[in-house]
C-alpha cells in the first residue's frame, strides 16, 4: 500500500495566505489499474497563479499544481519504471497517472542540469517568458523592453532572452540583492522599485526614448506609472498581476485610458497554455539549449521538504525567492 | 477685410467644461497670398476628444476641431471657390487654408445627404467605427459584439456596421429615447444602463454567451463590468472613456487583471488617423454608400449658431446628444 502525502486548501485566502489555510493530510493510493503508473514526486513548483486558481477550489480539495516526478511503477508501456515526467499532480508526494496529462522531460535532458528547472526556466515560466515576449509582445532586435518582476522565474528569463535577442533591457524588483543579479546577468538597467524616489523618473531615465513592450507580472499602481512610459504603438504581455491577487478592498486605480488611446497601445493578458504541440516542443528545446549553452543563467530558491510548501507559497507574495521558487520532496 | 470669429480656451478646464472657460473673440484675416484660399465654416463638430486635446492647448488658444466649410476665396487652383472641405480649422468661423490639411467631401457625395455628415458618420466618428470594429476588434460575421454609449456618433454606427456584417448587436445607452432609438435601428439588445438595476446581470442576460468584441466609448465602472462579460480571446477596441475623462480625483479602480489574463483578453487603443490614403478613401466611400442606400440610419443632434459651440460642447458630457453632435454656424 502506498500512502501519499497531500495538502490540501483548509480555509479560502482571505489576504496573504497563511500557514493554517493549508492542511496536511495523508490518504492511501489503490492498486494500479492496466494503463495507469504511479509518480513519486521529486521537486513540487509554487507559482503565484495558484493564489487564483485556488478561488475555484472547494475548501478541503488538495492544492493544484505540477511537479517533477519519477515512475516508480508502471503498468502502461508508454512509461516505464524510472521515467522523468511533469505532471500536473497538485500538492501530493505520489500520484497515480493515466499517461494522459504527462510531459516527459526532454530526452536530451543534459545530467549537469538539475531536472527541477523542468519546472523553472525550462518550463512553464521559461515558456511564459517565451510566447509572452515572442508572440504577445511580438518583440524584435533593437527594441526597448522593460519587465516587472525581473528577478523572479518568469521575469529573468523575459530579460535573458530579450538580451539575446538584441533588445535593450530595463528590470525592477524589490530588493538591492536582486538588482546585483539582474546587473550581473546583462540587463541594461535594474531598478529596485520600493526604494527609488520616483518610479516614473526612473523609468523615463532608463529609457528617455521609451518602451516598446513591456512584459507585466505585477499590476496594480507599478503598472500605471509603467504605461504612461510606452512610446506610441507599445505592446504589454499582461502575464500576472501579483500585486493585487490578495487584495481584500477593490483594486487600485486603472492606467490612464487617455495614455491607452492616445498612445495607441495594446494590451494582451495570456496564458502559456495556448501554446502546445509542435511550437511549445521547440520552444522548451530552444530554452534547454540556452541553458546548456549558458546564454541563460538561472537561479532557484530551494525550500527543502514538502511539509514546507506552504510557507514556499506564501514565500512569493513576501518577495522571498530570487528566481525560481522550487520545493524538493 | 474678412474677419472671423473664434472660440478660446480661456481658462483649462476643471471637472466638467463650463460656458465661462471660453472666450469669443473677433480677429481680422490678412489678405490671400499666392496658394492660399479662405474658408468659410458651414458646419462644427464637437468630440469628447477635445476634452482631453484642450490639455495640451495654452489658454487663449483656439480650440480645435474639424469644420465642414466651403471655399469663398482662392488663390489656389486645387480648391477653386465652392469647393466644399473638411479642415482642421478649429471653432472659427473663417480660416486660410494653403489646401495642405483639407480633404475635399466625396466626388459622389449626393445632394439629398447634409454636408454635415461628413463629420459625423462619413467622416471621423463613422470611420473610427469601421476600422475599430474591422481592423482593432477584428469582428467576423456571426459573432457577439457590445458597444457602449451606443447612440452616439461612433457607437451608433459601430452597431450598424456590425449588424451589417450579421453579428448580434448589444448597445448601452443613458436614455430610454436613446434605447428606443438603438432598437428602432437593429440593434438585437439595448440596455439603458442608468435604470438598470444590474449591468453585469443585464449585459449576461443579453447575450449568455459572452461578447467577443466590445466597443468601449465610455471607460471606467462600465467596462471594468463589461470586460467580465467578455469570452475567451474577447477582443476590446478603446476607442473613449468618457465616463472619466472630467473627473477630478483619481481614476476608477481598473478593471479586473484575473479577467484579463484568465479569459486571454485583448485590448488596444486607437485613434482613427492611423488609417490614411486608399483605406481611408474606401472607409468613406464604404460608408457613404450605406448611408445612402439606406443601410446605415444616422441623427444629428444639431445646434444652431456658432455662439453656442461651448453648449454644444458641454452637452456632450451630459448625455445631451442622440448621434453626431453638429454645430450649425
């Protein structure tokens, strides 16, 4: 008998999510079904959507999410035992799988590469960063492209790529530890918003000629001063919007509609999951290879034991991780 | 001698425009050099634009806007006198032209329409609906499509192109004379949201489906509202916020960016003069030809006198006006 570990959503979110909205519970697994294998999870990935995704979640359902996850027995030929996937488990040390929902990691997966960044920059968020700047932000070479949240999972691989890509590149973040790694990871400019006098100052100054797109993690009032520094025809990638998902009152005031019409700007919310098949395969081999290569550098913050994934969570809304926040089993 | 008289911006506008922030004042033209002719104003539109364009003017400036005027004198053989024009002249009743700025009304323009619609809808206001709902909103026939302030001079026919088009039609409007209208005129709903007791529920109601495309002339409340009622992939035309465009405090909270990202919403501003030469040319022919095949219905909320330009201007932010507001001089 196999007995899982899960935790589930004890009390909806009210505010910043704390420790007693969660609650651990154990449950036993059934015997595998033919087709089926079970996963033992090997790192688990926190990720500011879930602050949403766990609205629509029935108090006591186990917390969504993916994980990194090995075969440790099969009864589907498809997966055989020892098989590295990511799976959309939710907050659970095992799981039993159909095959259905499970993205093997590349097989040219390098071993110098640790398997968590199939959750990081290999992943989800790397692919965010991708299609967002790519697709949503349509960028090209020689573009000014500033991004929010720059030292998180998503932000500094926009940045990196972006970089790569032959755009100048303005981030912010929240901390001077930070803005050291953004500096030294080729961002033409990093900003720490909380402790700079003036954020539209020093935004213009980045970039007096302005912003030709501009990768949004954050929302809320950053966003406003942000927008009001496109230059006309700008394109913002609206990705999340992590200052305002635990907001108890209404939200801010919006950005200037007369800047919006004005300027002639374009506005495009988006989720990585538009993207499968053929274009999100190559994208995931484009990202492993810049890795490999070192053309992207990547940062996790490790939180060691499943029994602190709460704390991992709450960790986000806190600023607490520079890049990736991962938690090992 | 010719001399004209104008309306200036005396003091900047704060809050709603009042009679006493404009001044008339007479001025004296100077003779025609070589190249030049001298107009004389038949008709004045009055925008909401101008509300917001005023900001930028220092006080004792004209105002500007478009007129509908005819040639009187000329000294330049491209506009021989009777030459009917659009021109940028702003609230003055004559102006000298050197021709670089007109746009002569529609060879085909025929004599049973009023010279005035070519500020209303063959003129700005209809062309910013054409090419909001085809080339910002993307709109195909078939779809579900919500215009705000939808009696007036752009909404009106944005709801009539796109019936022409065989989508479903949803419009808002501030009166039951205005709702009247809208249903007299094809529109499949009108909702006169000021009586309603719910917009949300009224806007689901009309259509359960959800809206592909919205039209937003009013920003604000009402489309932080609407954007909820949008399907996924919905696409936004920002066309005006003229529910915030007097505010005094700070703007409205925004619209909800859950909604945004989750449902991958799509919103872009835009001003009509992005669309010049052959598109332009073949909107207004486009557009006069419904219009007088009847497929295409207009008002015009016309004022009498050039002396009441400000009023008329006013009267826009009070709802005042069923269609194209039209100052007749």
């Amino acid at each position: 008998m196999v007995h899982a570990k899960r935790w589930t959503l004890k009390k909806h979110f009210v505010g910043l999510p704390t420790n007693s909205d969660f609650e651990l519970k154990k449950v036993e697994l059934p015997p595998l079904k033919d087709g089926e294998i079970l996963l033992e999870a090997l790192y688990f990935t926190v990720d500011p959507y879930m602050r949403i995704m766990a609205k629509s979640l029935k108090e006591g359902d186990m917390m969504m999410g993916e994980q990194v996850a090995r075969v440790v027995e099969s009864k589907n030929s498809a997966f055989p035992t020892g098989t590295i996937v990511v799976a959309p488990s939710g907050w659970t040390t095992h799981s039993i799988s159909d095959g259905e929902k499970l993205e093997k990691v590349l097989a040219e997966w390098p071993d110098t590469l640790p398997l968590s960044l199939a959750l990081g920059t290999v992943g989800m968020p790397g692919l965010t960063a991708y299609f967002g700047l790519f697709d949503i932000c349509g960028v090209k070479g020689g573009e000014t492209v500033l991004v929010s949240a720059a030292a998180g999972a998503v932000g500094s691989v926009v940045g990196q790529i972006a970089k790569l890509k032959g755009c100048k590149v303005v981030g912010t973040a929240g901390s001077d530890e930070k803005v050291a790694w953004l500096k030294k990871h080729g961002f033409d400019v990093a900003i720490n918003y909380k402790t700079v006098k003036s954020l539209e100052e020093a935004l213009k100054v980045a970039a007096p000629e302005g912003y030709d797109c501009y990768f949004d993690n954050v929302g809320g009032e950053f966003s406003n001063v942000a927008i009001t520094q496109m230059k006309k025809f700008g394109r913002i990638a609206i990705c999340g919007a992590i200052s305002v998902y635990n907001r108890t009152g209404p939200l801010p005031p919006g950005p200037s509609p007369e800047v919006i019409i004005f300027k002639e700007l374009h506005l495009q919310g988006f989720v990585v999951y538009r993207w499968q098949k053929e274009v999100r395969q190559k994208a995931l081999r484009d990202l492993l290879k810049w890795v490999s290569e070192g053309k992207i550098q990547y940062h996790e913050h490790v939180t060691e034991g499943f029994e602190h994934m709460p704390a991992a969570f709450i960790g986000l809304f806190k600023g607490e991780n520079l890049g990736k926040a991962i938690v090992k089993a």
